[in-house]
C-alpha cells in the first residue's frame, strides 16, 4: 500500500476517514474485508437493514446459524439478531486494531436499529441499549435515524454511554440538531459524573439522494421553460444541491465546535462528533462516479463507501481538500432554489419519509425470506 493510493492521500494528508458501506459474512469468513482494510485503508464500515438483506437472503452461508436458532426455539427475529449480531462482532473485531490504533476515533461498525423504530423514542433507546449490550464491543455504533423523536433517542443513548451514528440527515437543520442532541447527551452524562472522553459519534449526512430527487424537479421544469435566462439557471443547478447543502453543513459544523458550551466538554475530554457523508455512489451516470468522493474532502470527516465507489476512487479519485472552497456559491446555489420553485425544506421532509420507507421494505423483506429459510430447515 502506497502513498499515492487517493484513499490513503484522502486520510494521510487531509484528515477524512473513508469506511465502507457493506458487510457480508463471506466478506468475513473469506478474508476479503481484513485485505480490504489492508489495501484499501478502510478505517470503519457501516450497516443498514438493505446492506443486510442482501447478505443474508438466499446465502447458504447462514444455514448452520439459523437451523441452530431453531433447535432454541428462536423467533425468525431473534434469528435475524443472533446472524446480524455475529457479522456486526466479527467485524468489530476486525476493525479494533484501527480503534485502538487511533485511540477511539476510528475502527467503529455500525448497525441500525429496527426502521420501524424511526418515530417510537422510548423503543428505540431500550433497543439501542440492547444491541449495545448484546453486541459487546466498544467500537460498535449504534445507528438511529435523524427523525425529531429519533434525536430524542439520541440525547438518551448518549447520556447512557453509547456510540452512535445518526443517520438519514438530510437538511442543514437537521444536522444542526443533530450536534446538539449530541452535545446535550454529552453534558447530561458529564452532570452524573460520568467519563464522557470514551463515546464517539458521528452525523450521517446523505448526498447523492438530495441530486436525485431535485434534478428530476429541474428536468421537469426544464421540459415546461420557455425563457433561456431560466432555463440557464435551472441548467446550472442541476447536480450543484447536494454537495452546495454539504459545505452548508460543514460550517455549521465548525460554528458549533466554537461554542462555548461545546468547547466545556471537550475541555472534559469529549470527542467531536464528525459529519460523515453517506449515499455516496452517484446515481447520475452523466456525473464523475466519484464526484461526491473529489467534492468532500476535508479534515474531521468521514466519507462512507459502497464497494465500487471505493474501487473507483482508489483508481481515479482526483485528492484535495475541497468542502471549504466555493462556500459564498454553495450559499447563492441554496438561496436561489425559491426563485427557481423548488422548495427544499420540502424537498427534505420528503427524502426523510423515503428513507425510512428504503429502509422499512428491505427489513420486511428480510423477514420474510428469513421466515421462509427457517421452514424450509425447519425438520418435519
């Protein structure tokens, strides 16, 4: 592994961490994710219930674990826990080098608590501290979605000493909020008299989705413009939102580290809570397979993965430090957006509601064929 590795670059030189978003337990079991650390210079991984779908659903390589979980009399869920459990602990244990290695701020696994949790407080922070107990590892992190009753669950997990990683931010104000549930989390376990130097966690900001969405609102109004002035700046919009929102962020970001009561805890020994950009891969083929790689690089951030994004960047990612620059054009880019009818706030609220939704169904669909796996094995 060389220096001129983009991903090492990105990590050597300019402080992002790159983890992948993809866990399987062939991966695992064939040595394939310990070369990935090795060679490609992964310092963290993320779950959800789709990348664990995809893992399990028709793989031959969970049929022992399952026909045991029958012999106990285990629910399909509780199937579904001991097999997620198990990938999440192997991993864990694989990444704890780089955990210790950076005393903490990196070498994390995360896994998402039941998305049918997004808009229940109180389930998710008793099922956020029994996967944290169950699981066993410092360096897991437990994932709840950005939601307003899910950053309820956030300041409590938090306040109860666990690592978490929030996700499905979308809007600046929601990160905003994100920070400071963290922050208040932080300072209500700080007031029990608790160490609060060993929690991590980072803001799950997602990317490529916001393109998604607002470039079919412009192909749409593009198709009924007539005036060329409008349709110039339609055209100059177009795949500009997401990374614009991003750089929006990240000053909030540094805004709230300035804070007084942010710099309090972190005179304790707290740790910052990162912006990790998520939904990465570029949906757009027009669009550079590592746009949303190039674009957001910038210290004290993690970017996360697929497999072919960290394959294409390793081999072309174009390296500088990049989510700082153009800040006045990310603001004008977001301050225009009304002028041209599109309501991102809006915009937003509906990604959030698709999100959980993204998540919901693969989960669903996962007890299912989990449920079907279980009678088949099932003796007669």
């Amino acid at each position: 592994m060389t220096a001129t590795n983009p991903i090492l670059q990105i990590e050597e030189q300019f402080g992002q961490s790159i983890w992948m978003d993809n866990l399987s337990r062939d991966a695992i079991a064939s040595g394939e994710l310990k070369t990935l650390i090795q060679t490609r210079g992964l310092k963290g991984l993320t779950s959800n219930p789709a990348i664990f779908e995809k893992a399990i659903a028709g793989n031959a390589i969970y049929d022992g674990d399952i026909e045991a979980g029958i012999r106990a009399n285990k629910s399909v869920e509780e199937i579904y826990e001991s097999l997620a459990f198990e990938d999440i602990r192997n991993a864990c244990d694989l990444f704890r080098p780089i955990y210790d290695e950076t005393d903490g701020l990196d070498g994390y696994v995360s896994i998402e608590v039941s998305p049918h949790l997004a808009r229940d407080t109180e389930k998710t922070i008793s099922e956020a501290k029994r996967y944290y107990d169950a699981i066993g590892r410092d360096n897991v992190m437990i994932k709840i979605p950005g939601t307003p009753e899910g950053l309820v669950a956030v300041e409590k997990t938090i306040a109860a000493g666990i690592n978490v990683n929030i996700t499905l931010l979308f809007s600046v104000q929601s990160y905003i909020d994100t920070a400071w549930a963290y922050i208040r989390g932080l300072e209500a376990r700080a007031e029990a008299g608790h160490d609060i130097s060993k929690i991590a966690s980072v803001a799950s900001f997602f990317i490529s989705r916001i393109d998604a969405k607002i470039d079919d609102a412009i192909d749409a109004k593009l198709a009924e413009a007539s005036d060329p002035d409008v349709q110039a700046k339609l055209k100059e919009t177009k795949g500009k939102v997401a990374i614009a929102n991003a750089k929006i962020a990240y000053q909030k970001y540094k805004e709230i580290i300035q804070s007084d009561r942010w710099k309090a805890l972190s005179a304790k020994g707290a740790n910052t809570q990162r912006l990790l950009w998520a939904s990465t891969s570029t949906k757009n083929p027009e669009y550079s397979d590592v746009l949303y790689v190039n674009e957001l690089v910038g210290p004290n951030t993690v970017n996360t993965l697929p497999p072919a994004t960290i394959e294409a960047c390793a081999d072309h990612c174009e390296v500088a430090s990049r989510i700082e620059t153009d800040v006045d054009k990310a603001n004008a880019t977001i301050a225009n957006l009304p002028e041209l009818g599109i309501d991102l706030d809006a915009v937003m609220a509906e990604l959030l509601d698709e999100g959980i939704e993204k998540f919901n169904q693969p989960f669903d669909s996962l007890m299912s064929s989990l449920e079907n796996k279980v009678k088949q094995l099932t003796p007669a």
